[in-house]
C-alpha cells in the first residue's frame, strides 16, 4: 500500500517501488495487490491494472493533507494475510492499523524517513501528528527501515522490533539492451554532439534538491572542460532555474526537460557519462541506482542514502563539499571496467528480494504467534 500522492511512484514516470516489491514477493508465488493512492481530480477514476500473474495494481482516488491520503479502508479486503504500507511521515495511518488489527491482518511499515524536512509551522504540524500517530503504531508492530540509521533513529524513539531492508530496482523495467544502442544517434535526439561530456540529473526542482547550486557548480565544471548540462525535472523552482539559466547565460548549455516517460528515461542515462545529486537528506535516490546500473558516473552529496548505495562502488564518488562535486566532474573520467563492475554488484544488492524476504518472515512469525495463542487458549 501507498498512502502517498505525491510524485512517490507516479505511474509512468518512476522505476516503481511497490511494483518492483510487489514482483518479488509474487515471485514467491504469492498473490500480491497493490494499493496506489491519487490526488482527487474529477478527471481521476479508480483503476485496477493486472501487471502480470499474481500481480496488479489498483490507483485509487483519495481525499488528502498535502502529500499525506486518507486511503479508505473500505477498498481493502478483510481478507487479506498481510500489508505492507510505504510509510514515510504519513499521518493518516491509523485507520489503517485498526483495519488491520479488527481484521487480524499483519500490518507492517515499511519507513525511509520519519520527519518533515519543512521547518515551518507546516513541518511542526506534520512532526507533531506523526508523534501522536504513527510513531505509536511502529511501537506495536513489526517495522522495516530502508537504512540502518532510520532503524537506529527508530530505536532512539522506542521502536523495538525493526529490521533493515534496502530499497530497490525493478529490473524488468530497465532496458536491459542499452549498450546496443548507437551513443550518438541517442545524443542526436537530445541535440548533444559526442565530443561533449554530458552531465545530467533526474530530480525535483526543489530547494531540497538544490538545482540553482548545480547550475554555478557546471558554470565552474564549464571553463574547465567542454560539457552540457541536462536537467529532468519540474518543481517549485523550475521558474528560478529558466531565469538562472538565463541570467548566467546558460541557454545552449543547459538543456530542461520538464517530464520524461519512464519508457524513455534510459536514454537520458544512456547519454550521458555524469549523474550528479546535491541533495543533502536524500533518503535512498532511486536515480542514483538508476545511474549506477546504466554505467554513469555518480558525483553525490553526503545523504543516507548515498553514504549507503555508493559505499565501495568503484567510479562514483560520495562528496563532502561542492568543491569535491566540480572536482569529479572536472577531473579525469573514471575506468569504463570500474563503472561495470559497480553495476553488476548493483544487480545483487540492490533487488527487492531482499526486502520481499525480509517481509515475508515478519508475516510467517505473525502466523506461527497466532498459532501458539490459539493452542494456549484452547
């Protein structure tokens, strides 16, 4: 289940995460529903989508609280073994533990962040409700975190029963033939020449994501070495990067494109030899595995997520500074052989079996429990 209705697997546009977990745990040969919430829209119905055998999606339309839905529990069935719910901050999880509970379905979160990054009022409201909800649901039920400094934040607030399980790719969406591909025809399409370095980014064009800094890092990576910059994304400040741009006179050099179709994003990858993510808080970055796997160089700001995915992959670089950013992008190109051999170890690590397995334990040892409390009674 995802409550969310924010961009978090927004169909068309994401390597999805609760399809990618909903295909490893239907490898095990369960019978996986997916529950996807939808900003309210008069032109939004309810969709049931079968994905493959055992396998399907419903997007239901939801009434909501900024990125926070208020899925109704009406939708789901009373019938149901287990939920995992996508948790992160979401305060409209209560009515979906006591569903749970009444019908003695296994609720477990799975959580990648607790608190609100917004330090204004809104972000007091949301910690505020998040202390007084959910965090006393995680005090009652099994939780998976994505990263082990989560399980250990978790812990802090009395959380006592977490278990680690990393995010991952859906790898039956990622074009597995991308090196077949002419690397020049693919620039041709974006209006890149293959004598240029082609820095991208596929992010957010919010403040969190600091896409106005990565514009004066490549005004600097520039004067150094011939390069483009190419910008997927859209947000709150799209409007100050088209005048950013302009300002620092960046029009044939930057190229912004609001929305790729997931269909076509390898190809973003594909062109390109530097990925860069200045996003300090960044809890996983499903782009940075993404990257990774399409054999880009990674340059990222310390983040949880980073810290863990790039640790040990050859190629990449995890940067202190912004000065260590320009100076992987500015410096000597990494080793061809160094960049594949960090996706292959991307490719068994960073699945959703782990997770699915992870998942599938908590339910058993919820069922083995029920079991022991059902003999004791009688």
């Amino acid at each position: 289940m995802c409550t969310m209705i924010n961009g978090f697997g927004r169909k068309g546009y994401y390597n999805s995460q609760e399809i990618g977990l909903g295909r490893g745990l239907a490898r095990c040969g369960h019978t996986v529903y997916i529950y996807k919430s939808l900003k309210k829209d008069k032109r939004v119905g309810r969709e049931c989508l079968k994905i493959e055998k055992g396998l399907s999606i419903q997007y239901i339309p939801v009434w909501h609280f900024g990125a926070h839905g208020y899925f109704p529990s009406s939708v789901l069935d009373k019938d149901l073994d287990a939920v995992l719910c996508f948790a992160d901050n979401q305060i409209f999880l209560p009515h979906i533990y006591r569903f749970c509970q009444k019908n003695k379905i296994c609720f477990v979160p799975y959580i990648g962040t607790m608190h609100s990054n917004n330090n204004g009022i809104h972000g007091k409201i949301l910690n505020t409700l998040f202390a007084l909800g959910s965090l006393k649901i995680y005090r009652k039920t099994p939780v998976i975190a994505k990263i082990r400094k989560i399980k250990t934040e978790l812990e802090k607030l009395g959380v006592k029963n977490v278990t680690v399980a990393p995010v991952g790719l859906d790898f039956e969406v990622m074009k597995k033939d991308f090196k077949k591909y002419d690397k020049g025809l693919l620039r041709a399409q974006f209006g890149f020449d293959m004598d240029e370095v082609i820095i991208c980014t596929v992010s957010r064009l919010d403040p969190e994501k600091r896409p106005l800094d990565l514009l004066d890092i490549f005004m600097r990576v520039k004067a150094k070495k011939k390069c483009k910059l190419l910008i997927v994304g859209e947000g709150v400040q799209s409007l100050e990067v088209e005048k950013r741009i302009e300002v620092l006179g960046l029009e044939n050099e930057v190229k912004v494109l609001n929305r790729v179709p997931y269909e076509d994003i390898w190809k973003v990858y594909a062109i390109s030899d530097y990925f860069v993510n200045l996003c300090g808080t960044e809890i996983f970055g499903m782009a940075i595995l993404e990257a990774m796997y399409y054999e880009v160089s990674v340059a990222a700001s310390i983040a949880p997520g980073p810290s863990v995915t790039l640790k040990g992959m050859k190629g990449h670089k995890l940067c202190i500074t912004d000065q260590d950013v320009e100076d992987w992008l500015a410096g000597k190109y990494p080793e061809k052989k160094e960049l594949a051999e960090s996706a292959e170890k991307l490719k068994e690590k960073y699945g959703w079996d782990s997770c699915a397995n992870v998942f599938l334990s908590i339910v058993s040892g919820k069922k083995d429990k029920n079991r022991k409390e059902k003999r004791t009674r009688v």
